[in-house]
C-alpha cells in the first residue's frame, strides 16, 4: 500500500501533526510505503518525519493564505495566487498521478487539508481520506464574494473524499461523508542533547517559549527587556531583529521540535494554532494566544483553548510592545479533559478503513 500525503503548504502545524500520525503509521505498518507531497521548508519536514522512510514530493496543492508574517492576511495576493494555481492544477495532477502509478503500489490518498486532493484521487481512482480541523471553504466564507466560485468548487471536492477524521477545534465542515473524531494530535517528544539542556539547568529563571509558526515575526530585542526575570526560547532566528546580545533569550537547536521544550517551560506566547495549542495543552503548559485577523479557524480554536486550556489573550498591539501578561493569573474556564490520542487514533482509523475495503 502507497499512502500519498497531499499536505498543505500553509505554514508547518499541518506538516507537524502529519508527522505524529505517520510516526504511528509506520510503527504498525512498516510495510507501507510512504510518500509526503507538499513545499513546506524541506528542513522542517526532515525534522519532523524524522525516522521514518519518506518518499518527498515537492508539489505545492494549495494556496490557502499569502501572508507577510504569522497574523496577517493579504486578501488580494490571495486572490491572485488561487487565480495562478488553480490554471496550472490540471498539469500537476496528470504529472503526479503518472508518478504514482508508476510505482505500482496501490494508493490511498490523505488530504491535510488542500481540496485538490479529491482531484488527484478521482484521477487515479483511489480511496481519500481527509483529516483536519478545518476546510479552505470554510477560511474563504468570511471573505468577500470574489471568492464564492472558488468556496463552491472546494466544498464540492471535500465532498468526495471516504472519510474525514475530524480533529479537535474543528469549524463546521460539512462535507456529507463519514467521520471519525479524534483526541489532540501530538508527536512523542525526544530527549534534549546534553549540552541544551545542561545550559537550560544553569540558567535560574522561568522559561517562555514564542513560537508563531513558519510564517515568522518580527520583534525589536528591546521587548525583552522589559521581562528581564524570564528566559524566552525561540525556534527562528529571523524572529528577532538580532538576537546575538540579548541576554535573557535562546535559540532553541534545530534538531528539537516545540513540544520538546515544553515540559521545561512556565508559558507559551503563540498565535491561534493548532498544533502549537494540542501540544501545549497536552503539556498542561499556560497558553499567551496573540490575537490573529482575517481567519477563521483562529476563533474555534480559541473556543476550545477555552474549554481545555489555560491561557492569557494579547492583541497584535500588546504582543509587539511587549505587554505579554507574564505577571497576569493564568485564566482557567475549562471544565473538560480531552485525550492525547489523536495521533494513534488516527492511525488506526487509517488502517481499520483499508482493511475494509
């Protein structure tokens, strides 16, 4: 069995949970054969699937958002680029699905989450399983109606897909085809080299891990400064505008994930995210959630930080100033408890569909 990952390009929570789903994939089916199709940063990719024999495709199968940085959203470049990319689709498909035939290995198609997907998977007639917290359609709708063809055109593929395995946080996604719920989707965290996690013991503060994801950020090192009784950790060095003299942050090594750190860490600055949000609540770490316009998405997942999490909500203004609340109490509304079995689960309705077929 060839399993053919159509993930999104939009940034890396997509790729970082399809890292903890294939991870238990390949541990109960070793014997498949596995193929990640997507131009998210080849490094990050590396490190995320690390450990697992990918086959990497570099096919990018959607635009979702153009963005200048991690919060915002440039609704005319969106435009223009769905324009682009849904002209040169047809070529694409034809190209990958000769690939794919060529190995000569039946495929089953997961869609994380680009609607074209359904297009590859009728070309090649093979099964499609969909999973995610939200649809394109569902981003689009709160945007003008230059983009009623396209929300028609994407719902209509999300409705030919077998099975959507829905994730937590998720928006309405009312694609009519079966479902299976899953818990909080979150990879298996790795030791921290010696030399780290040896500097992080030295240092005597509480660490704040910032992490907006791979659109990035910008922030002055003066921010800093104004919470010299914390150490902030941060994955990206282009995040600060120079942080070589800064003597109150670190950089976390490339060779570790978020979700590494977080068992170490007091709080987390993020935007609305949710891989960052799964692994933080798994980690019982107190979220900062910075305020981000123009998606959707950002107010279900803040509707279930609510009803799981612990957290502090910064405007844009408050996060770029520095006014993080690290002094604030921790809000604390959930009265639920959500598993940490998404990845597994996942996995295994994977597995319980191809044997039934």
């Amino acid at each position: 069995m060839l399993i053919y990952l159509c993930l999104s390009s939009h940034g890396y929570g997509h790729a970082a949970r399809q890292a903890a789903i294939f991870s238990e994939l390949y541990r109960l089916r070793p014997d498949w054969q596995y193929v990640v199709s997507s131009v998210v940063d080849y490094e990050f990719l590396n490190l995320a699937f690390n450990g697992i024999p990918i086959i990497h495709r570099r096919i990018k199968w959607d635009i979702g958002t153009v963005q200048d940085n991690a919060l915002t959203v440039d609704i005319e470049k969106t435009l223009y680029e769905l324009n682009n990319f849904y002209l040169k689709l047809p070529e694409i498909l034809i190209e990958e699905s000769d690939w794919i035939k060529s190995q000569n290995n039946n495929p089953l198609i997961i869609g994380d989450i680009p609607p074209s997907a359904s297009r590859l998977a009728s070309l090649l007639t093979a099964p499609l399983i969909w999973m995610g917290n939200f649809g394109w359609d569902n981003i689009y709708s709160s945007y003008d109606n230059r983009f009623s063809e396209y929300i028609s055109n994407i719902s209509d593929d999300y409705s030919k897909g077998n099975i959507l395995i829905r994730f937590p946080f998720s928006m309405n996604m009312n694609w009519k085809i079966k479902e299976h719920k899953v818990g909080l989707v979150v990879s298996q965290k790795k030791i921290l080299p010696n030399k780290f996690l040896a500097n992080l013991e030295s240092i005597k503060k509480k660490f704040i891990l910032i992490s907006l994801g791979g659109m990035g950020f910008k922030l002055s090192k003066e921010t800093f400064s104004k919470w010299r009784d914390f150490h902030f950790l941060i994955n990206r060095e282009n995040d600060i505008n120079d942080c070589s003299d800064i003597e109150n942050v670190s950089l976390l090594p490339r060779s570790l994930c978020l979700i590494d750190v977080m068992p170490y860490c007091y709080r987390v600055i993020t935007k609305p995210g949710f891989s960052t949000f799964c692994e933080a609540i798994s980690c019982n770490l107190g979220i900062h959630v910075v305020e981000r316009k123009y998606f959707s998405e950002a107010q279900f997942l803040i509707e279930g930080l609510k009803k799981y999490g612990s957290f502090r909500l910064l405007s844009e203004e408050s996060f770029y100033n520095g006014n993080w609340q690290l002094d604030k109490e921790l809000r604390n509304e959930h009265n639920s408890i959500i598993k940490s079995d998404g990845a597994l689960s996942s996995a295994e309705a994977v597995i319980s569909y191809i044997e039934e077929i």
